[in-house]
C-alpha cells in the first residue's frame, strides 16, 4: 500500500509540474512599419472561445501601439496571451539584445480602467492599463541586425516577407514634387530643408519666389527599421547626423508655442535631443511612430514660421519616408484621425520609379477562369493598373492589368498559375505596385525578419515558429510582400540589388 501511495503522489507531482496544459504569455515588439501584417497574423492563428478574443490601444487595430489576444493556437495545450508594444524595429533589437523591460497591457485590468475581451475586437483600450512590465520574447524588424549597434548576442533571425519603403510628400506640397533621388534625399535630410524647385524643376516654386514653397525633412527616430533602410538605400547614412523637424513644442529648443492649430500647422522646430536614443543633437530625432509620422503629414503647411531659424510665416511642405501601410495612412488617410481621404499628400517615385498608387480597399465579387473580376459590392474608382490583388479566387501575389468599369477589372496571376472561377468572393487591393519591386528596378526595400534568442524554447518557440509561418503564407499582403515572389536579393541593407536568374 505505501508503495502505491508512493507511486501516485509521483504521477500526481509529475502531472502538476507539467508544463503541457500550462497557460502561455508571449511578448512580442519591433517593426512599427510591418505590425499590421503581424497584428493580422497573430489573430488569424488564433482560436477564441468564450469570453477571449483581442483588444488594443486607439481607434485603429492594424495601427495601434499595444494589443492584447487570448485565446487557442494548435500545438499549444493552454491558454495563450499574445501582448504587443510596436516600438520600432531597431528599438526591438535593442530590447531583446539588452533584456530591455517594456510596458504592455494588463488584461484583466489591475489599476487601469476595465475593458473586455471581443472575438471582433475591442478599441479604444485606456493607455492607463500598460502596467505589465516585461521583457520581449519575439521582435519583428525590417532591417538586418548586423546594420544596428546591437548585434551581440546574435538573435535568430528568419526571413518572412518584403517591406517596401515610399517615399511621401505633405498635404501642402507644389504639384510638380513627384520625385525623389538619391542627392535629393542627402541634401534635404543632412541640411534640413531645401528649395521646392531642386524637386520640381519649376522656377515659380524656388522658396526665393513669392509663389516658392520651402520644403523641410521629417521622419523617424533612430530607433525605426524604416528609417534605417530608407537612409541606407538613398546613401544619407545609417549613423550620419541629419536634421529632421517637426511642429514646435511649448519650451523645446526655445519654442514658445505649440505648432499645431487643428489640422494646421502653424510652427515648426527642429526635433529636440533625446537622451532615452540617445542622441546629442537637435533634428537626429523623429516620431517613434510611423502612424504618427504619417498623420502629421497630412497637416496643412501654408503659412509656417520656423522656430529654429527665425524666419516665416512662408509656405512649406514635408518629405518624409514611410512603410507601405503607413504611407497609405498618409496618402489616403487609411486609419488617420486626420482629416478624410486624400488631403494631398502624394506617393513619390524614387529615382523615375513608383511602386505605390491607388487606393486600399476590399470589395466583393466574382472571378472567372481568365482573371476577370465582375465587383458586385463596391467599385474600382481609385484602383489603378499595376496594384496588387489578393483573393481566394487568385494565387499569390496578382495584379491589375487593365480596369475595365466601374464595375469590372482585370488581374495576372503568377506565371504557370491558373485562376479559381469563384463568386461573391472578398477581394482586396494594396497600394503597392509590385513588379518594379519584385523585378528590381526599385530599390526601397528591406527584408521583414522575425527574430527571437537561441534560448527560446517550449510554447514561446511553437508559436514563433507559428507566427512565422503564418505571416510568410498569408499575412504579409497586409504591409509587404512575399519573398517567394521576387526575382532580385540583396544582403545587406541598402546593399546591391542583383537577379537571383
């Protein structure tokens, strides 16, 4: 009898100490650039039953800072929180290399105001509920890590799509700014403005000419994998000191107003030194947040003074770089509290070539055997030729070749590819205009690699093995492209783009 009750208080401890029906929290950060892709992921693997379901900060899932999932995932016996806190993709390095402690959501809410859970997903959660204090467990990034000051230890590092970079200007830039070169985007950014007419080639837009318009840089902080791509392909420099702007703060580098009056801005200044980068001079900052970024684009700039320098009120614009989703965010106003639509802000081709245009949408309808698409709910105003396409009725990554009505387009699957006759099916577009991306002929582009420590192991590793498998088979469409589609490589940031036929 002794050994019996021996034996069961064995498999008793055995079964109790098994981390088999354990519930499991992952912490997840980085890209700011590619999180709508992520975000979209990390729900679509998940499984909600009773009283689970996601919720996030801010009005828009896809853009917000901090999200919350609980719920299932196959492979994983118990229940599985996801937590996000999007920070950037060098400032995710960063975290994981560091063991870096950052602030995600309470559920269920401890101090903060109390939300639930929905299948369809809760908004608006009160920022007052970023009580967990945590250390990440996965990080997403749009750049290698070997181009980061963090690269020890080593992360395990593995490619799961595209993330294309667009080039943008403000709501109150000249008609004639459509382009951006290389010199371009060394001489706006390492001086900090430059005349409208060294982009236009227009003599009534030289900032001298009463009709001249001043255009200013704007971007990222150092910390974002956009910016980071985006000055290592145009040559400005990884590490080279710039000078970014933004509207003017109350007391920050002398400025004694602030410098935005509801969707105008009135005043702008340098960006202040930050000592949480770190950086040591004004104008090395930016915005933590591509969302951010983009919504103060699409502010109206036409009578603005400049703080730092003194001079004004003149009519300015901004040129900045951006992520495909937030460069849609900007363009057409896809999740901005920012005015509606499109305020004027425009895609810019990078040196004679565009790879963004028309509008992001999802509409329903019927595909046929020849990729001709009959929309029964919605419309094609906004789409153009070139942009991409996903439906269950296509393969990949397919793309408009001819818009036909108002009603009716065309699209081209991959080669050696047939099309699924299918109706009342969901289509959507992206504003991305692949094939000078996947041909090489533009090169504003990085790699999205999910990352994590080699000591990542059990549950943790069984969902990042999920997550990634998840975001290179479906999800990518949200904020990039799939690898498996280009025709070109580069290994490293910035790098030489050559065929891989």
């Amino acid at each position: 009898m002794k050994l019996n009750l021996t034996a069961l208080s064995a498999a008793a401890a055995l079964l109790m100490a098994s981390p088999a029906f354990a519930d499991v929290t992952i912490y997840i950060t980085g890209s700011t650039a590619f999180r709508s892709a992520v975000s979209n992921a990390i729900k679509n693997k998940m499984t909600f039953g009773g009283g689970q379901g996601y919720a996030f900060t801010g009005s828009n899932f896809t853009g917000s800072s901090n999200q919350v999932f609980v719920g299932s995932v196959s492979g994983i016996s118990g229940v599985v929180t996801v937590k996000t806190n999007w920070s950037g993709s060098v400032a995710g390095i960063k975290a994981l290399t560091t063991n870096q402690n950052l602030s995600f959501l309470d559920y269920p809410a401890s101090s903060g105001t109390a939300y639930t859970l929905s299948s369809s997903g809760t908004g608006s959660v009160n920022t007052n509920n970023l009580n967990t204090v945590a250390q990440a467990d996965i990080t997403m990034a749009d750049n290698y890590q070997g181009s980061t000051n963090f690269t020890n230890p080593s992360l395990t590092t593995q490619r799961v799509g595209v993330v294309p970079f667009a080039w943008v200007s403000s709501a109150s830039a000249p008609a004639g700014l459509t382009n951006v070169t290389p010199q371009l985007a060394r001489t706006l950014f390492q001086t900090g403005f430059c005349s409208a007419a060294l982009f236009t080639n227009n003599n009534a837009d030289a900032s001298d000419k009463g009709t001249g318009t001043m255009v200013y840089a704007i971007g990222r902080d150092p910390l974002s994998g956009t910016r980071l791509v985006s000055f290592a392909e145009s040559g400005i420099g990884i590490f080279t000191t710039v000078a970014q702007y933004q509207p003017s703060v109350v007391g920050v580098n002398g400025s004694t107003v602030n410098g935005v009056s509801g969707t105008t801005v009135t005043n702008i200044n340098l960006t202040p030194v930050d000592a949480t980068v770190p950086t040591t001079d004004p104008g090395m900052t930016g915005f933590s947040s591509g969302g951010n970024l983009a919504d103060n684009l699409r502010y109206t700039t036409t009578s603005v003074t400049d703080d730092n320098s003194g001079i004004g009120p003149m009519k300015i614009c901004f040129v900045s770089y951006l992520g495909e989703s937030d460069a849609a965010r900007a363009v057409n106003g896809t999740g901005s509290g920012v005015g509606s639509g499109n305020v004027g802000c425009r895609y810019l081709s990078y040196n004679g070539v565009n790879a963004f245009g028309g509008v992001v949408t999802t509409v329903t309808g019927n595909v046929d055997t020849s990729g001709n698409i009959t929309v029964t709910t919605g419309t094609t105003t906004g789409l153009v030729v070139g942009q991409l396409v996903r439906s269950s009725g296509l393969v990949g990554d397919s793309y408009i070749t001819a818009i036909n009505s108002s009603t009716s387009f065309t699209v081209s699957n991959p080669a050696g590819t047939a099309y699924t006759a299918g109706t009342a099916l969901s289509i959507s577009t992206s504003n991305l205009l692949p094939q000078a991306i996947w041909n090489g002929s533009y090169t504003m582009w990085g790699y999205e690699n999910i990352m994590w420590r080699s000591s990542l192991a059990g549950d943790k590793l069984t969902f990042g093995n999920a997550l990634k498998n998840q975001i290179i088979a479906v999800d990518y469409f949200a904020a990039g492209l799939s690898v498996t589609s280009m025709r070109v490589n580069r290994f490293v940031d910035g790098g030489n783009v050559s065929a891989t036929y």
